[in-house]
C-alpha cells in the first residue's frame, strides 16, 4: 500500500512500482501514475489506488450434475487491471489519507465479479453430462470453456479488466461418492497389491525351493566327492600296502638271492675246497703210492731177512707201548730158517 505521511500543512505520499495512483482535486483527475511520490494538500485531495500486478483469486463452488450428483469444483484465476481508471470507476479503490489503506474491500468486489462471470460455463457444462464424465474429463473441459467465456466476457472488458491465466484444479463429487468411485480402482489395486504379495510370496517359495535344491544338490556333490575321496584313499591305502608287499617281496626276493648267490658262493667254495682237498689227497694217495710203489719195488730185490728186519723195524717205530709179545716157532721158525739158509 501507499505511504502517507502527515505534516501541517501537507502531507507526502509514495506509492509502490505495482501500484497506480490516481489523484483527484476538486473532482478532476490531477495526477495518475504508477509508482508515484509527491507531496499534496490533503484538504483538497482524493486519492485511489490500484494495483497493476497480476492478482490471483481462488474459488470454490458446487454443483449438480446431470444424474443429480452433486460436484466441487475449484479453480484458481489470475487477472490484471488494465485501465485503472475504468477500474477505479466501476469499483471504489479510495484510500485512507491518513495511513493509505483502502477505505473499503476492492479486490473482494473483483472476485466476486469474476467468481460470477467464470461459474455460468462452469455450470453449464456440469449440468449437461453425467457425473463420472464430468469426474473423469470435466477439468480440462470446465477450464476451456471458462477461459474462453472470461476473455470474451463484455463486462470484464469495459471493467478494464483482463484474464491472465485459469487453471482448474479439481472437479470432485461428494465424499461418499468419491470414496464409492476409488472403491473399484482401489479393489483393483488392492487386488494387484494382493496378486503381487502372492507373486512375492510364491517367488520367495520358489527361491527358497530353488535354494534347498541347491543345497541338496550340494550335498549330493559331496558325498559324491567324498565317495570319490573314499575310493581314492583306499585305492591309495591298496597301492601303498601293494608297494609295500612289492617292497617287502623285492626286500625277500633280494635276502634270497643273497643267501642263494651266498649258499652257491659257500658251495663253490666248498666244491673248490672239496675238490682242492679230493686232488691233494690224489696227487697225495698217488705220491705215497709212487713212493710205496718205489719202496716196493727197492724192497723187491732185497733179501727177506732185510725185508723181515725192515718191518720189524717200522713196526717198532709206531708201535708206542708194547705190553705183551708172543714170538711162536711157527712165526720165526721159516724166517730164520731163510736167514741161516742164505749165510751157508
């Protein structure tokens, strides 16, 4: 709003960029402008204010529809006051020369002049088509035909007036009915809702079946393998007593051969030995016989009393103890009868 200082003789206004003033002396317009500041006699002096911003106004109002339903339907306008003089003619924007209010409520008279003029295309519109079509597609229609009737209106031309902007917000019908119309939708989606919880619930038992075969399936893999590891380790425990018992039959077949090759070794030896000892008792047995061939054969042309003697003598050489001898005639007897035979 406008600020109006109060001196004694004069006062001082100032008025916003947005607002227009327009001052009047004696009945005659004086001054206009927007954004004005000056000072003025206020014994003389009348003053009004309009806005030249765009002013925006929300409105709600209800009505029946074709199947006698009743409908709310909001909208929300914004309009500017071209000619503030025609404004300032039509509605009182007087301000107060002591503090620069207004004296009355201007922008309420604007509203309901355009609150008016907006709701009979509105109202039209409602009365000629059933509620759900009206619910459904009623907005953009209601929009359309009230800008189109607001800019084309007469009354808000020569008011100084024009539309800037309409844009209705909701067409709705009473509680009961709007809860009675989402009532389907909401079953829908409650029943998706439900559908999808089971699909959720039937996947997770899917999953969960999934991860239980899995898990069996492991566990078949396992005892798979450790079947497996089983067998291999008896395998294993089988080849090493095998290697073992081929060891142990090599360790034996080697003790063995060992003691064969040893026993044909001691053998040998023994052979050689017995057959060393068998020659040397031949080559012995043959020289003694040489030799006793030899003594014979010197004993062959000796006389038998030399040969007698001679025995007697290696008798008596081995003969160690002699105890008892028995010398008989028959004995000596031919013996010494040879022996005197050859002295004669």
């Amino acid at each position: 709003m406008a600020q109006i200082r109060r001196y004694p003789l004069v006062s001082h206004l100032r008025a916003e960029p947005n607002q227009f003033i327009l001052h009047y002396r004696k009945g005659k317009l004086t001054r206009r402008g927007a954004g004005l500041a000056y000072w003025f006699s206020p014994l003389s002096a009348s003053l009004a204010q309009v806005p030249v911003e765009d002013i925006e106004a929300t409105f709600v109002f209800k009505e029946l529809s074709q199947d006698f339903q009743e409908l709310t339907v909001q909208y929300t306008l914004r309009y500017r006051c071209i000619d503030p003089e025609k404004v300032a003619a039509r509605v009182s924007f007087a301000i107060s020369l002591d503090r620069g209010v207004w004296l009355e409520e201007p922008l309420e008279r604007l509203a309901n002049l355009w609150s008016q003029r907006a709701q009979q295309p509105a109202r039209a519109y409602i009365q000629s088509v059933p509620m759900i079509e009206a619910v459904q597609s009623g907005a953009q229609v209601i929009q359309t035909a009230m800008e189109q009737a607001l800019r084309e209106d007469p009354e808000i031309q020569s008011g100084g007036l024009v539309l800037v902007s309409l844009v209705v917000l909701r067409v709705a019908p009473a509680a009961e009915m709007e809860k009675a119309l989402q009532t389907p939708t909401r079953e829908a989606v409650q029943q998706k809702a439900d559908e999808a919880t089971f699909q959720r619930r039937a996947l997770a038992v899917e999953k969960e079946r999934a991860i239980k075969e899995n898990e069996l399936a492991t566990e078949i893999e396992l005892a798979r393998r450790q079947e497996t590891l089983i067998r291999q380790q008896g395998t294993n425990r089988t080849e090493a007593v095998r290697q073992d018992a081929e060891a142990e039959r090599a360790k034996v077949e080697a003790e063995v051969q060992r003691r064969i090759m040893a026993a044909e070794g001691a053998a040998q030896e023994t052979r050689v030995r017995s057959e060393a000892d068998a020659e040397a008792r031949r080559l012995i047995g043959r020289a003694e016989a040489e030799s006793e061939t030899l003594r014979l054969a010197a004993w062959k042309d000796l006389p038998p009393v030399v040969v007698l003697g001679l025995a007697l003598q290696e008798l008596g050489g081995k003969l160690q103890t002699i105890e008892h001898l028995n010398v008989t005639p028959d004995l000596l007897g031919e013996t010494i009868q040879r022996f005197l035979r050859e002295k004669i």
